[in-house]
C-alpha cells in the first residue's frame, strides 16, 4: 500500500510551508528516514525524512510551491509491496517515468532535464541548493561540474560563481542542450520571476508590522573602539586557548546591553493589549536575538539569559547559533521570543543605518563599521578606530531621555570593559 509524506507540525504558530528543494526525484529509492524534501518556514527550514522504504512514485508539490500542515506532498511504494507482489508480476503504473527531470519552481530560468544528462543521478552528486540551482541553469552547468563547499556537500550559489568566475561565464542552455543567448539579449533587458520564501514574506510582514504598530524613533552616538581592539590583541591569544574560540565584538555589545537593559528596564519591556487594553509588560530576564544574515534572508537566533552568560559562552553561543542557521538547522524555538535585538550591518561595511525594531520588542541595537577617524581628546586632535551605533526604539514607551542614557551606557561600556566587570 502507498504512504503518503505529508507537511509535518513545525510550530505552534506555522500553519503554511513553502516547498524548497527535492532531493528525490521520481522513481528514486529511497531508505527509512532519509531526507526527501526540505520545507521552509517562515522562520526556519526543516528536512522532511522518508516514513518507509521504497520508491518515490508521485511528488504532488513542486519547489516554490506553498502547502499546508497536513497536506500530502509526496506517496512512497513501499519496498514490502514489491516482496509481497507474485513472481513476474508488473510494477504498478506511476504517473511519471523514472527518467523525469528532478522537480525544479516552474518560473525560474530552464534547468538541465533527464533527457540531457541521461545518466542516473549518483550517490555522489551533491544536494544543491535552490538558489544554487538557478545559477547552475542560468550557465548551462550541471551539479557534478561545480565542486560544492556547503555542509554536508551542498552545493551553494557561492560555489557556481566561484566556479564561473574561474573559468569565464557561460551562455544559458536550450531546451535541446545547446548554448544560447537570452531571447532579450538583442535589448540589453531581462526580467527573473521566483517565489517570494516564506521567511522573506515573513520579514516583509513583520517590517511592515513593526512601522505600522509602533511609533519608531532612531537615536545615534559614536563608540571609540580602541580599548576592545587593544584587549582583543592583547588576550585575544589566551583566551581562544583557554576557551576554544575566538574573543569577537558581539561579546563586548551583548554584555554591555544587558549592563545598559537593567538600568533602563522600558528598552527590555514590550505594549502587551491585554484584556482589550494596552499594558507594558516589564522583563527581569534578557534574551538578546543576534541578527545573523543567511542566503535565505535576516534571521534572529536568540540568546537566552544572557544576563547569566560569560564573553566566552556568549562567544560560544553565538557562533554556534548563527553556524546552524546558515546551515538551515537551527529550530523553531531557537529564534522565537527574544527581549532585544543586535544587528551588526557593520561586516558588510555599512556606515551608518537606522534598524527596525523585531515586534513585539521595543529596542534593537545597529552596529557599524569602524573606521579610523580624527576625534578630539584632551585638547588634541587623534585619531581613533570610532564606530557610529543606532538605537531604534518605540516612542510608546520609551522617552528620548531613556533612549540616549542607554545608548550612552553602551557606549560607557565599550569603551571601557572594566565597567562590565565590576559593575560599575
């Protein structure tokens, strides 16, 4: 008897799913438990495991598409069928041939089909991503050309332009299989169409959200670098040998907005409406999201009860979060209710920006790039490695005093660790 995948429960709050990529294709073996599709939610992506053994038959979703929790995507022949058929008895007719080309989104550029690579898919070719995909049609290349980087040999975009770049572009393929220019290529102007993702529609939702809900306000300061840099230098070396990993910024900023949070409780406090009315619901713990950005879009994994936590388990903590999400591991969980926010738009050299607040929360802190610029001190001018900071914040609640007193803490912190310290 066929078995039906279906969309499995991926949260409390997600009822919809958006199709990303198959790794079967029609006619495939699959083993028990072995990953077939992945699912992208608004929030994270998850693999959907075979429940049996047997062939991929039918593949009713095709990547790009959306469904339902419950919905059925995909039916499986078991292998146990197949023992109990008699002797010389045909396989059961299946609504595709074996030899089908691997589901691709239907409005992205051609990909590469069955009848242009005759020979089987192996064991060895790599999983490739879906953005991944499309760079290798966009080229006219096939997975086994590029030599994947990602995790666990996924071939990602990077590797097709990495690829591409080294030996020169290529023109996109034909449905026949030979080279051809873009149909638009005579006006210089082409047009792609690909699926919105869930997590893009889910950030475009709650940006939206967030300015239309809340009253949002941007206050800057300037943080002088130099004594992070200088301890950086100085025990950097000691502490990645004691503690098994780097010593970073994001340590420093994290322990000084929790130092800057306690003293100015309204920044770590949320409008809650309850009964109908609008309260302020205040904080005694501090889960501080870190905005880590994915080839899928901004993600916030959240570190709980940071307030608790050592530069080094910050450290630890932060490079473990944001290495799960670029891997598309990290859980539903793990990036649901933090109390404040930090986005670094600094390590893709962004000078200055103001954020957008993560709703329901009334803060988030932007961090910039750091450059050496003159700065007067003691009557003279130096200079220093200075980085502009931006606190965005809910008017609602928090006032123009608090919001420069925390943003002043923060950088009262920074330039002086000491402060953190001895909690001074």
């Amino acid at each position: 008897m066929s078995v039906e995948i279906k969309v499995p429960q991926a949260g409390e709050s997600i009822t919809e799913v958006q199709i990303g990529e198959w790794f079967k294709t029609v006619g495939d073996s699959v083993a028990v438990d072995e990953a077939v599709v992945e699912l992208e939610t608004d929030k994270a992506s998850m693999e959907v495991p075979a429940p049996v053994a047997g062939k991929l038959s039918k593949v009713l979703k095709q990547a790009g598409d959306t469904a339902r929790v419950g919905d059925v995507i995909a039916v499986i022949e078991p292998l146990l069928d197949a023992a109990r058929a008699p002797a010389g008895a045909k396989p059961p007719a299946r609504p595709v041939p074996e030899t089908a080309a691997p589901v691709a989104p239907a409005k992205t550029a051609p990909a590469a089909t069955a009848a242009e690579h005759p020979a089987a898919k192996s064991a060895a070719e790599p999983r490739v991503m879906p953005a991944a995909r499309r760079a290798l049609a966009e080229h006219g290349l096939g997975p086994g050309e590029v030599r994947p980087s990602g995790p666990g040999g996924r071939l990602l975009k990077e590797d097709v332009a990495a690829h591409v770049a080294g030996r020169g572009p290529a023109a996109p393929a034909s449905a026949d299989g030979a080279a051809h220019a873009p149909a638009e290529a005579a006006g210089g102007r082409h047009e792609e169409i690909v699926p919105m993702s869930m997590l893009r529609r889910r950030i475009a939702q709650r940006l939206v959200e967030a300015q239309h809900s809340g009253a949002l306000l941007t206050t800057f300061n300037e943080i002088d670098m130099s004594a992070v840099l200088r301890l950086r230098a100085e025990r950097g070396e000691a502490f990645e040998k004691k503690y098994d990993v780097k010593l970073g910024f994001m340590s420093f900023f994290v322990k000084a907005a929790v130092d800057a949070l306690k003293r100015i409780p309204e920044v770590n406090a949320e409008v809650r409406l309850i009964d109908g009315a609008p309260h302020i619901v205040f904080r005694n713990f501090y889960d501080v999201g870190v905005a880590v950005s994915t080839d899928r879009g901004l993600v916030v994994p959240v570190i709980r009860n940071a307030e608790r936590l050592s530069f080094a388990e910050i450290e630890v903590r932060i490079g473990d979060l944001a290495r799960r999400a670029r891997e598309r591991k990290i859980t539903v969980e793990e990036l649901q209710g933090g109390t404040f926010t930090i986005s670094n738009g600094g390590v893709f050299g962004s000078l200055m920006s103001t954020p957008i607040i993560n709703p329901p929360q009334s803060g988030i802190l932007g961090l910039h790039a750091i450059q050496d610029r003159p700065v007067a001190l003691g009557g003279q001018v130096v200079i220093r490695p200075m980085m502009y900071v931006a606190l965005t914040y809910d008017h609602r609640i928090i006032d123009g005093r608090e919001s420069v007193t925390f943003l002043k803490r923060i950088k009262e912190c920074v330039e002086d660790p000491t402060r953190m310290l001895l909690e001074i």
